[in-house]
C-alpha cells in the first residue's frame, strides 16, 4: 500500500461528499418550489373565475380537465347535474390530497437524509481511505481522480468470466451516485449474443446494480465510506445478484466447438478461431496462439513459445545472430552463458558434457588454446632452466 495517496484520497472524498450535500440541498429546494407553484396553481383553479389551466404542469392540466368538463344536456342546476358536479370535486380533492401528499413525505423524507448526515471531516474521510487500501492492498490504485481496483477471476456457475478492472471517478459522487462506477472486463469473456456485455450486470462496461444494491452503494458513497461501496460491488460482479442484463445461461447457449483458452480462459469457437498448440497439447485463442520458427513449424502458443538466438550468414557473406520465437525442442540453453540458442548453433564442447553457443564455443576455444599455448611456454622455460 502507498501510504502518500491516502491523504490524497481523502482530501478528493471530502470535496467529493461536500460537493454531494450541496447539491441535495439545491434539489430539495428546487422540489419545495415546484410544490409551493402547484399548490398555487391549484388554488388558482378554484377560483370561480377560472377560466383554464393552459400553460400550468400535470396538476394543472388535470384540474383544468375536471373542472371543465362537456357542458351537460339539460337544466344545469338539476339534481342529477348537481350531483355529478360535487362527485367530480370530491375525485379531484383526493387527487389533490394524494398527490401533495406523496410529493411533502418524499420532501420531509430527503430533508431528514440530509439532518442526520454528519458534516463530513477530513479526519474522517482520512480513516475511510485507510481502511480501503488496507483492505485491498495492491490491488487498488489512485490516479487522476479516479480509483481502480483489480478483483481475482470472476467464476459464476462454472462460466470464467475473468477479471475486472472496477473503476470509481470521485468527482462524480455527487452527481452520479452510484452510477459513477465501471467495471472493465480484463479477460472478456461476452456470450456470442451480445459483445458488448462483458458479465450478467455489466454492459459497455456500465454496472447494472439493482434498485436495492444501488440504493445501498449510492447511500455508501454519500456518506464517503468507500469501503463498503467497494465491496458491495465486488459482491454484485461475484455472485451475479441484482437486477442483471441477462443471465448467466446465455453463456452456455454455445455450440459444440466452444472452449476456453488455456492462457486467457476466454471463449472462442476452435472450428474457425484459435489453435491447438503440439507442444502441451491445449486449444489457445488467436490471440496466444503462436509457431515455432526454428524449422519444425509447429502451431504453439504463446507460453511454449519463447526467444532464442540464432545465427545466419548476411548478403555480404557474414555471420550474424538476431533472435525469434522457438520452441523446447528447437532451443535451448547454453550451459555457459545461460541465452537461449537454437539446437543448430549447440554444440557439446570436445572433452566435456557442456552443450554451448557457437559464441561460448569460440570463446571456449581460444581460451584452451591460450591456457595451452602458456603452459608450453611454462614447459619449455622450466626445461632450459633445468639444462642450464
């Protein structure tokens, strides 16, 4: 854990929920306005010299259609007319009554959200960064404004749907809640149905949360406790719960050719994409599939597969060397300098089980030859100096 980026989360965290309460606060407001103009309205409309309700909102256009409604065929003030008259102004005081009722408690109810929320401190946001990157450790990263967080593959009911990569924009807490979230598959594995869905609840790497979770992360990020916002959503991409896309079954909604990659795990059909590597006998995406260029031509993939020098005359008649893909059985490594070679370039040295390059070879050599040469010249002194 980098212990210099939670000061640094804590101070976008604390800006972030300011930014929040400052923004309900203006929307509960505004609400109260629209409801303080539909109450006048309304009290406008029953007047006796109301004459229509053109240009006012819903409530206003119901009013107007109750209070106006087909002239009546015969006496006006008969019993019958009366009658229908004073039903019609019972239905629209429960209208009335119902729909201001349910717009003040919804009022009272954001209002006293947003009493009981604590003023936030940088002390607190200060812990709340804390414990998220204690609790996820590497995993977690700050950049930019923005969190990310790698999960452990995702396995729902035997589909691998790989890893992701979720993402969480502080600047976007207060307007977003907890929309601001993304979830980037780093392994996608979609159904064929749709590309573009990555994970039962992810689609163009937006989380579909659910009315009950979203509530719950939306509340967490509030009130800036990341934490718990975090981990709900690795619940969700877990387990596959809420209010998903599509279901987990149209993963096996596939034909007969379908397999996994053995290195990415991600879905392909084997009878036109991928292919199957001979050297540990697995079916690869297009993707890790690779060959061996050291003369077998093999299909492999792209873990069997790696670097090894060897040497090749230029148009100029020189010997060169550059490197390129291998297999085991085509390379290998020098028991000297430790490079991978080509098999053509090794060479059990003369006198030793050592398998050398070409370059360690001529190297060996002309050491031998030097070792030897000195310990002639080491003889042929000790013998005149024995003669004299």
């Amino acid at each position: 854990m980098d212990r210099k980026l939670v000061p640094r989360v804590a101070t976008a965290l604390l800006e972030a929920t300011k930014n929040g309460r400052r923004m309900a606060r203006k929307e509960v407001a505004h609400e109260l306005s629209n409801l303080q103009d539909t109450v006048n309205d309304i009290r406008s409309a029953l007047d006796p010299n109301f004459k229509g309700a053109a240009g006012v909102d819903f409530m206003g256009r119901k009013i107007d259609r109750m209070l106006s409604p087909k002239p009546p065929k015969g006496d006006y003030y008969s019993s019958s007319n009366l009658r229908r008259s004073i039903r019609m102004y019972e239905r629209l005081t429960n209208v009335i009554e119902h729909q201001l009722g349910d717009n003040a408690r919804g009022l009272a109810h954001r209002v006293r959200e947003i009493r009981e929320l604590r003023e936030p401190t940088y002390q607190d946001m200060l812990f709340q960064a804390r414990d998220l990157f204690t609790y996820y450790g590497d995993s977690i990263r700050y950049r930019s404004g923005s969190l990310t967080q790698t999960t452990e593959r995702i396995d729902i009911d035997g589909i691998v749907l790989g890893r992701f990569e979720i993402q969480l924009c502080l600047r976007d807490i207060a307007s977003d809640g907890h929309k601001c979230f993304s979830a980037i598959a780093l392994d996608p594995n979609p159904p064929r149905s749709d590309c573009s869905v990555t994970h039962p609840n992810v689609k163009d790497d937006r989380i579909c949360f659910g009315t009950d979770a979203g509530s719950t992360v939306g509340q967490a990020l509030k009130e800036g406790r990341l934490l718990s916002a975090f981990m709900t959503t690795n619940a969700i991409l877990n387990t596959g719960g809420g209010d998903p896309y599509v279901s987990i079954d149209v993963w096996e909604e596939s034909s007969e050719y379908d397999t996994h990659c053995e290195i990415c795990e991600g879905r392909f059909d084997r009878e036109h994409e991928g292919a199957y590597c001979d050297c540990c006998s697995h079916y690869v995406c297009d993707n890790h599939s690779s060959y061996c260029e050291g003369g077998c031509d093999v299909a492999c993939c792209s873990s069997c597969v790696h670097d090894a020098y060897f040497s090749y005359v230029t148009r100029d008649g020189t010997t060169s060397t550059r490197s390129a893909g291998f297999c085991d059985e085509c390379a290998g490594p020098c028991d000297q300098c430790g490079n991978r070679w080509s098999t053509e370039d090794m060479k059990v040295y003369p006198g030793t089980s050592d398998s050398l390059c070409t370059l360690c070879t001529n190297k060996r050599s002309l050491d031998d030859e030097q070792r030897q040469k000195e310990e002639e010249e080491s003889a042929e002194e000790a013998a005149a100096q024995g003669y004299s």
